[in-house]
C-alpha cells in the first residue's frame, strides 16, 4: 500500500476509503434470537488470483440441507461490499438471485448443490483491514468475526463449519510466498512469471478462521515433535529485514505447543504451523487455523529494540494463538455471543502458561492491574455487559475486557473452587464432548458440571450478570472469637438493574500479629447475599488477608486500620495480597485527601505510613527484583478514579503526583542507592537482570518527582549507557516528562537512532504523548503532523492517541481541549477504519462518572460525534450507547 501521502487529522478531509455504507439506525442483533442457518456448507474450493489492485476469487461450495434446522428454499449468502461478476448453480450460470442490502440470495431446491460465485475486491482500497488487505506489498486477510463475507458470498457465522481448498495464483516476483491454512497439497509455475499453490485444511473451520498471505517474506524455520511423536514444520514468516528478530517468537511457540500438551493435554493437529507478521492490524493478532497472523508487535524483538514487557507480551500473546488451536479452532463457537468460550478461556490458559514460563506471582499481580485499569472502568460505565452479552449492532465491539478478561476471571474462580486436578477433569470432558463442534457458553458450564463434579447453577449468573460485583467486609473480635461479616451487591448496570448474588470464591487467611503468621488458608464461598462466619481461638484480633490471589473479580470494601495494611504489605505470604495492601494503603490515602476529609497532621500521618512501607520494600533483601517492581507501583488513575462516584481527574492527578513527591524526597537516598544497585546487573534476559531493569525505572519515576535535577542526570546516564530497549525507554520516558535539554537531545537521538524502525518509532510517539511534561497536549498536536503519522496504520495511531487518552493531565485538560482532540480523530479515523476508530469511545463515555465541568465537555464531544452523518455501526454503536 503506498502510504506516501497519508491524510492527517488538521487535513480535515479523510473522505478516502471504502466507508461502509450504513443504515440510519443499525439493527440489534439479539441472543434470544439464535436459529440454525437452513444450510449446511461441508466444503468449500477459493481461487484467487491475487493481485494488489484488483483480486480475483471464485468461490465453489457445496451445499445440503441442515438437518437440524427447518427447511428453506433460498439460501441467504452474506456480503459487505462486494462486486459480484457471475453465479452459477450446480455447474450451469443462473440469474433469479438477487442482492438483499449487501447479501446474495439465490433460490434452492431441497437436496445437494453446488454454487460458485466470482466476486471481485480492491485489497489496496480496503484501509479497514477486514477482509483481504495489502499492508507493505503484501496481502493479507483478517476474517473474525465478519471479514470473511468482504471476500466473498457465504453464511458468515460461526456455526457453518467448512474444509476449504484454497488455490492461490500471482506474479512470483511479487508474491513468491503463498500461503493459507492446513497443508500446502501442490505448487506449480504457470505463464508469464506467475505461479500458484494449493493449500487443504482437512479439519472443518468456520470462515472466520479462513487465512491467506501472499507477499516477499522470509522464514525463520524450526521444528516440533508432538506428545504422539509427530514431527510438525514450524516456521515465522516476516520482512527479510526483521529475520534477526523472530527468534524469541519462535522459542515462545514450540514453549507453547509443548505447555499446552502437559498442561491440557492439547497436541497440535496438523504438519505445519505459520506465524505471519504485519504491520497493518487492528488488533494483536488472529488464531486463523494454521495459519496465525500476527501484529508485527507481538512477534519482532531483540534486546536493543524490544523491552522485556515486549518479550513477555509476545510470549503471552504466540501463546494465546497457538492455544485457541483447541479452545476456539478445534471447539469453536455457536455464535458471536459465546465469544467468551473461546476468547475467555484462551485467556485464562495463556494467563497460566505465562504464569508457569514467568513466574506465579507477578504474572498475577499484572493481570489484575490490567483488569482493574480496563475492565473495572467498563463494568461501571455505559459499555457495561456480561461476559456473554444479550445484543449488539456490531460484534467488533465486544472484543472487550469483560469478554476477555473477566471471561478469564470467571473460569479462573471455576478452577479455584474446583482445584486444578478437577479443573482439568473438566476441560478434558468439554474438549472430548465438543470436539468438531460449534458449541456454547452452556456447554462449556455443563462439561464442567459433570467433569469436575462442580456444582454450578447459581455461578451461571456470573455469566449474565455485569457489574463489579462490591463485597463488603468486617472483622470483630470478642472473647478468642473472631466474626467475620460478608455482604456482596451486584451494582446496576444500563442493562439490568436488579441483580442477584453470585458465589464469590474469597481466599482468606488470619495472622497473629505477634507471630506474624497463619494457621492455613481457607476457601470461603459468599453465594448469599450477607453471610458471618466466626473463627475461634484468637486471644488477640487477627489480622484479615482477604481475596487473596485475587480469587474473585471484585471489589472489596472494609474498614482496615492503616497499621493492618503496613503490617500486610510485609508480612503477607501470598504475593498477591501482599501488593494489594500496598496498593489499599495508598488509595485510602489518596481517596482521603481528594475527598478533603484529611486535616493536615492525618495527611502528613498518611504519608509517613506509606513512605514507611515503601521504604521496607526498597530495602527488603529477601524480595526479588521483580516482585519488588510490583510493590513500588502506585495505583493508577482510572483505577483510582473508580473509587469516585464522581471524579475529579485533575485533583486525583495532582494529589497522585504530590504523593510521589512527597515519597521521593523522604526516599531519595534509598532510591539512589536502589538505582545504584540494579545498575551493576548486566544487560541480560535472566530473571535477576530483568528484575534490576524493573526498579530501576520505578527508582527514576519517584526521583523525578522528587528531586527532577538529580533524576534528569541518572536518567540521561542510563538513556546514554543503555544496552537495552528497557532502561532506554525508561530513561527517556522520565526525561520526556521533564522540561530542558537532556530531554531534548535524547528524544532527537533516539528518533534518529531508530528512524525506520517502526515499532520503536510508536515507542517514541508513545513516550511523548503519555508524558507528564506539561505541554504534553502541544506535543500531540505537532506529532499528529509528524511525517512518520499515518492514519491508516493502528499501531501508529494507538501509539499516539491511546497513550494520550491514558495521560490524565492532558486528555482531561479543563479546557476540554484534550476531549476535542480525540473526537476529531474518531472523525478523521471513522472513515478509514472503523473498528480502530470506535476503540477511542470508551474515555469519551467516562463522563457520567466525571466532575461536572469536564462532564459536559465531555458529552458535548459525543454529541457531535453522534450527530455527523454517515457513522459507521461500530461508532454509531459505542456513541449511542455512551450518550445512553
Ligand atoms: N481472535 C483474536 C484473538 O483474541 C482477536 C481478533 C479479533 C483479531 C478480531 C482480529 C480481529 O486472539
Ligand atoms: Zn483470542
């Protein structure tokens, strides 16, 4: 794709791609209203003859009726702006079908056909990146959930499940690699510089898992021999000059085929397995059977160019892909409401293998900041709906974090209350049941059901019930009597106000203060709605460890004395609960003072505890590097703002960045000495030095505030000594926040260091539009007409604006200049690429849960979004909801 001249937002004229055309109010598509199509598709046989303008597919396939659903004379094959050049019906061309809005219907008679339908596409015109694209010269398709049906005219649903024969013809100078899912069964060399291959994908598939790639890659090639001894051909397709850095994708993928057979027995099916890199994706990446596509991203690193959160992000997402070979592939989905099934469980399994690959505790601890930073915001706001939804207009919207990440949390509380022995029990009977199958959210509850032996009616709420739900706590003491008292509620949500209680699996333990520990862990299932439970033989009051390991999504409200906390962040055995008492010292703390209820002395007091406890846990020896990262982290803003009613964004800020103030003073010497001490490491991958590079950037981001002279000199030292993209990145991300010329110097350097590089080049967008400098709003505004900024490319555009509708002090400017900003680029972005585009909804829907000023400012921007013609479903969607 020549992206040479790409248009900007100030153009103001983004008129120039293959907008959807869409209907004034798109329809709701409803659960309740599932029917099995009439048809049965069991094979299907593409031809491509690929070119970038202008490709070429004719489509063979074999229909029957379905015997399970009633009978239909005409068969409706969905489309989204295709050209259709001919049908025929069962080798003869016919003319009585006719287009019903974008689909094809053609009349059928009971009984065997076969249809064949040639359709054209423009690959270089589609900037959605749905469906068959060109990105860098290549092409490529992206067909989930409904890209398969801008390729060609078929019943785009997961429930048809097909073996596709897919011959692929081209220019070898152009494409000399050819490649779609299963096994390539014959190549040839045609006339005039051209050449095509066949690929068989022998297990039945639903469009949406249906991949193509034709382009100038090279492979990084390795091999896997299976649990069953079967050799399998492995290999990572990119840019020849991005071969140098494949190799950590590729260690990460034979880790994962070989976790998922010890852990769940899953083996790979078929002789070969191809990763393909691009750099044009709307998302991660995508488990296309056989034939994984991925995000650039979340395959290319080396030590210079990636940090070691990118290596552990491409471990976890290569595992995420490979493992829905069988939680999504293999057993797949009935329909689009039951994403959860796969995308829920691949979550919780690739959560687990990056557990086991890079330890318990920490991986933990991430996965909660990530769902408290996202999914927390979207359970409480306008977006809100279950992890199996009841309706949408437009399914791209809910790849969200409730599906994914709350899905994971839903199995992950199944598995805690079954054990892991159990747990597998059940995954086992579910895959043995559903093999082959397009199956439910109800299925994957009923395998569990009987083959973990849980019972599990009243969890099926956690299905169908949003919201957080907030469990409340107390601890009294009488006599050697320790009571504890439990109360969940469900909140409202837009969906459904009444609510009912779910089974909350708590994790709980009781220290004795004196000793400083526990007699064992229990496992408390709060299933009604109050509950009290007492525990005998405490002379003195215990001290309560609660939702430890995060057994439960939700959020735990008690009152708890600063001193339990102080105690808890050092004493607590599980890591977990540990972190979590760090982190409810400091929210008390600062939803205290935003709130005004703290007198001076109380406010110094506060402080003074937690600049206590931070200091234990900069000087703790018996902590590990990368655990001690965890610990350091203050909460983040969204996470804090949650804790509102109605927030104040500016004063949770200001008060956030006072706190780190205040500790990088009273703790400077401890974390120079900190700094000074992790610096000694060597640039290596091991567990220690990464662990060194962890609390070296927290170390530079309390200094910065505290002491901004000596933090600019440390962190141009470490930028300018740097062997590694991690402490260049954390240097240069202090100094990007701080005004004067070692800022300056270092974001020239390193753009001139990694100019064409593009994913650094997004590192570099990213660092200066999250900044804490306060011009970070001007910054985005010249970035935005950088020559590196392209519209069309989503890395590019999230590495600008998602981090800055993250930056607090800049999107929630008072002036509302921050809002304006993003509303113009879902204007700008809404044309080009929708489903990007609707992403940058969700800040703009906080406003209910905002201070009112900024609230209106806020709305205002949804209203005139919501007010421009011609939106398409996925921003019309998320706008209409959002107003609400
Ligand atoms: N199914 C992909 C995953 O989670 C996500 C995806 C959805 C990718 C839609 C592209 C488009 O693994
Ligand atoms: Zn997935």
């Amino acid at each position: 794709m020549d992206i040479a001249r790409t248009p900007s937002i100030a153009d103001g004229n983004p008129q120039m791609a293959d907008a959807p055309p869409v209907p004034a109010q798109p329809p709701l598509i409803r659960r309740a209203d599932y029917k099995p199509f009439p048809w049965l598709v069991p094979e299907i046989r593409l031809h491509f003859d690929l070119g970038i303008e202008t490709t070429r597919v004719v489509s063979t396939l074999k229909v029957a009726p379905n015997p399970d659903a009633a009978a239909d004379d005409v068969i409706r094959l969905n489309g989204d702006g295709l050209q259709v050049s001919s049908v025929k019906l069962d080798g003869l061309p016919v003319k009585n079908w006719e287009m019903d809005g974008p689909d094809l219907v053609l009349p059928l008679s009971a009984g065997e056909h076969e249809v064949e339908i040639v359709t054209e596409v423009s690959p270089e015109k589609n900037s959605q990146l749905m469906g068959l694209y060109a990105s860098n010269g290549m092409l490529c398709t992206q067909c989930e959930a409904e890209g398969f049906r801008r390729i060609t005219f078929f019943p785009d649903r997961p429930d048809i499940l097909s073996t596709y024969l897919v011959k692929m013809e081209g220019p070898v100078a152009q494409f000399p690699v050819l490649l779609s899912n299963g096994n390539k069964v014959s190549a040839g060399e045609s006339a005039g510089g051209r050449h095509w291959a066949e690929w068989h994908d022998p297990w039945p598939k639903p469009s949406y898992l249906f991949a193509l790639v034709a382009g100038d890659l090279v492979a990084r090639t390795d091999s896997f021999t299976t649990m069953s001894g079967r050799e399998v051909d492995l290999a990572v397709w990119v840019r020849a000059e991005d071969l140098p850095r494949t190799e950590h994708a590729m260690d990460s993928l034979k880790k994962s085929m070989k976790w998922d057979e010890e852990a769940f027995g899953r083996e790979y099916d078929l002789d070969v397995f191809n990763i393909v890199a691009v750099s044009d994706f709307n998302m991660g990446a995508m488990e296309n059977k056989g034939l994984n596509v991925f995000n650039t991203k979340y395959v290319l690193a080396d030590p210079d160019t990636a940090t070691d959160g990118d290596y552990d992000a491409i471990e976890g997402v290569i595992g995420h892909e490979y493992f829905h070979n069988w939680s999504g592939n293999r057993v797949t989905c009935r329909d689009w409401f039951q994403l959860s099934l796969k995308e829920g469980f691949t979550v919780l399994r690739d959560q687990l293998f990056s557990q086991d690959m890079q330890g318990e505790a920490v991986k933990r601890i991430e996965d909660v900041r990530v769902l408290r930073a996202v999914q927390f915001p979207e359970d409480s706001g306008p977006l809100a709906h279950p992890i199996r939804p009841d309706s949408f207009r437009e399914i791209s919207n809910f790849y969200t974090a409730t599906v994914y990440n709350k899905g994971a949390e839903v199995l992950r509380m199944m598995r805690t209350m079954a054990g892991p022995v159990a747990f597998r029990q059940g995954t086992d009977l579910y895959f043995e049941r559903h093999d082959g199958e397009a199956a439910t959210c109800e299925d994957f509850v009923k395998a569990m059901e009987d083959g973990a032996g849980l019972d599990l009616r009243q969890f099926r709420l956690w299905y169908s019930q949003a919201g957080t739900p907030k469990v409340e706590v107390s601890l009294t003491h009488k006599g050697d009597t320790a009571t504890l008292a439990l109360k969940q509620t469900v909140p409202p949500t837009p969906d459904r106000i009444a609510k009912k209680p779910m089974p909350i699996p708590l994790r709980l333990a009781l220290f004795d203060r004196d000793s400083g520990s526990h007699d064992g862990e229990q496992l408390v299932i709060l299933s009604e709605a109050e509950k009290t439970i007492a525990f005998e033989g405490f002379a003195r009051s215990p001290v309560l460890s609660i939702n430890r390991g995060f057994s439960a999504p939700v959020s735990i409200e008690r009152e708890v004395s600063t001193e339990d906390l102080v105690f808890l962040a050092a004493h607590d055995d599980d890591p977990f609960a540990r972190y979590e008492a760090m982190q409810d010292l400091v929210v008390a703390h600062l939803v205290a003072v935003c709130s005004d209820s703290l007198t001076g002395a109380a406010q110094e007091a506060g402080r003074k505890a937690i600049a206590g406890a931070l200091r234990k846990v900069l000087t703790d020896d018996r902590l590990d590097d990368s655990m001690r990262g965890e610990l350091m982290m203050l909460p983040g803003q969204t996470y804090l703002a949650e804790q509102f009613l109605v927030a104040d964004p500016g004063r949770i800020h200001a008060e956030r960045e006072a706190l780190k103030v205040a500790l990088g003073v009273a703790l400077e010497s401890e974390l120079i000495a900190l700094h000074e001490r992790a610096s000694t490491l060597p640039a290596t991958l091991d567990h220690a030095s990464r662990g060194a590079r962890k609390v070296k950037a927290q170390a530079l981001v309390y200094l910065a505030a505290g002491n901004p002279d000596v933090a600019a000199k440390m962190a141009a030292a470490q930028y300018d000594a740097a062997q590694t993209m991690t402490d260049r990145q954390g240097a240069l991300m202090v100094l990007t926040g701080l005004p004067g010329v070692a800022r300056t110097d270092r974001l020239i350097d390193f753009y001139n260091r990694y100019r064409g590089n593009e994913l650094v080049v997004d590192k570099w967008f990213a660092l200066q539009a999250s900044s804490l400098h306060p011009d970070a709003i001007e910054h985005v505004k010249a970035l935005a007409n950088h020559p590196d900024f392209n519209l069309r490319n989503p890395n590019r555009v999230r590495s600008l604006y998602m981090a800055f509708a993250g930056n607090p002090h800049a999107f929630h400017a008072a002036s509302g200049e921050g809002y304006r900003m993003i509303a113009d680029l879902i204007l700008a972005l809404d044309p080009i690429n929708p489903q990007t585009a609707a992403r940058f909804v969700p800040p703009l829907g906080r406003w209910r849960r905002i201070e009112p000023q900024r609230a209106a400012l806020m709305r205002a921007e949804l209203e005139r979004i919501a007010a421009t013609d011609g939106l398409s479903r996925d921003t019309y969607e998320q706008v209409t909801r959002s107003l609400g």
